[in-house]
C-alpha cells in the first residue's frame, strides 16, 4: 500500500507541473496574440474593432 501510495503521490506531482506549465504557456500565448489581434488586419474588423483596424493599401 505504501508503495501505491507513493507513485500516486509522484504522479500527482507531475500533473501540478505539467498542468501549471500548460497554463503559462496558454496565457503567454494569449498576451501575445492580444497584442497583435488588430494591427493591420482586414478580416477582423467589425463595427466594434473598426476603431482599431488599419487599412493596408
């Protein structure tokens, strides 16, 4: 029982790690891509984003 125990702990572990690494690297993305959403871009614009779409001609 002792050993079940400890590998469930270790597995458990390594979920925290990979769970909390995956969410950085979700938010990293999505500060990214909130940044860029606009600049430049034709197909995003809409009557509410119109203010911050740009023409490239």
């Amino acid at each position: 029982m002792d050993i079940l125990a400890r590998r469930l702990t270790i597995i458990s572990l390594l979920m925290v790690v990979f769970a909390m690494t995956l969410a950085a690297a979700v938010g990293a993305d999505t500060e990214r891509r909130r940044h860029n959403t606009y600049i430049g871009s034709l197909t995003d614009c809409t009557a509410h984003t119109a203010q911050y779409c740009q023409a490239k001609l």
